[in-house]
C-alpha cells in the first residue's frame, strides 16, 4: 500500500487548508518573543538592510500573558523601491510561503508571508510575516493596537474574552475570525488616534 503524496500548502483548497490549520488558542507562551527574535536574525540574513527598513513583533503574542494563536506575527517593513519578486526570491521555498494577495484586503504592497505550514499541520513554530512600506496606516494601527493592549490589561483581558468566544465559532474560517475581531480593533484604533 502506497500513501498518496503529500500536497503542497500554496496548492492546496480553502476547504483544504481550513482543515488542517484551524484556529488554535494557547495561553501565553514566554518562548514567543525568543522566536520573533530567531525570525528577525534570519529575517536580516535574507534580505539585508537594502530591502529591510524595520521589523516589529506585534499581534497578541506580543503582549506578555495574553492568550494567542500561537503565531508569531511579524510586522516587516520594506524599502518603498524593493522588487517584490526578488524579496519573494530571497525568502527560500518551502518554509517561507507567500500569499499574495492575502485573502483580506491589505494596504500595499499586499503581500503576507507565512512560515511553519507543513502538509501535515503546523510547524512548532508558526510565522505571519506581514509586509508593508514604512509608515503606512496598517502598520501604525497594529503597533498602537499592541502598546495599548500592553498598557491597558484589562483591555487585553476583553479582547482574550472576545477571542475565546470567537474561536469555537470560526475554529475552520481564519479569515472570519479575523474579521469578527475587527470592531474591537477599530475601537481601540478610535482611542489611540490610530485611524486619523
């Protein structure tokens, strides 16, 4: 008895992928902001400063003891002037896979690379590399959003409430679950003047 090969993850279906990656809610785990950094030196040694402007762990593993995908989601800001094809080039095949453009409308240059997905599941360390040219509004959002959630604990309490109630219901629809979180991040976003 054969076993059938082993598809990969960029061909696979959305019912496919919905299935094997679902929506994983683990409490905070301290090793999180050790891989941001282990991803940030590999990130540095692929691209180098020509393409790499900044970096930032945001998103909820960011913020110490809340509950999370356990993604590390990295904010990788980039050279206005970079080649997007030759950035692509340099982040090596499996591991980096890059969905472009991603399946919820982002700001230019619209395009998230994702690591840890294997045709099995996930990989013990899970990425979201979200890129984008300095200075946009995307990126000020996500880092107002985290330093508020670091700020204000019993804000990050509500949003891990949120996230808990959201998950059973979204467990196989990632991008559902990403916009049903949407009015509590455009409240925050409201706060923090992030959307002015």
């Amino acid at each position: 008895m054969t076993s059938k090969p082993l598809k990969a993850v960029e061909a696979m279906t959305d019912e496919e992928r919905a299935a094997l990656y679902p929506i994983i809610l683990s409490e905070y785990n301290p090793a999180w902001p050790a891989w941001y950094e282990e991803e940030k030196q590999s990130l540095q040694r692929l691209l180098g400063p020509e393409i790499m402007v900044g970096i930032h762990h945001c998103g909820s593993t960011a913020v110490l003891g809340l509950l999370a995908k356990p993604t590390v989601d990295i904010l990788l800001e980039i050279a206005p002037d970079t080649d997007i094809g030759a950035l692509i080039a340099s982040l090596p095949g499996p591991d980096y896979i890059p969905l472009y453009p991603p399946s919820i409308p982002s700001p230019p240059p619209h395009l998230m690379v994702i690591k840890g997905y294997t045709p099995t599941g996930f990989a013990e360390k899970v990425y979201h590399i979200h890129v984008r040219y300095p200075g946009d509004a995307d990126t000020k959002e996500k880092l107002l959003f985290r330093d508020y959630l670091i700020a204000h604990p019993e804000a990050a309490a509500e949003y891990a409430a949120l996230k808990r109630g959201l998950a059973g219901r979204f467990e196989h629809d990632r991008d559902g679950y990403t916009v049903a979180k949407g009015a509590f991040i455009q409240a925050v976003a409201e706060r923090t003047g992030a959307n002015k």
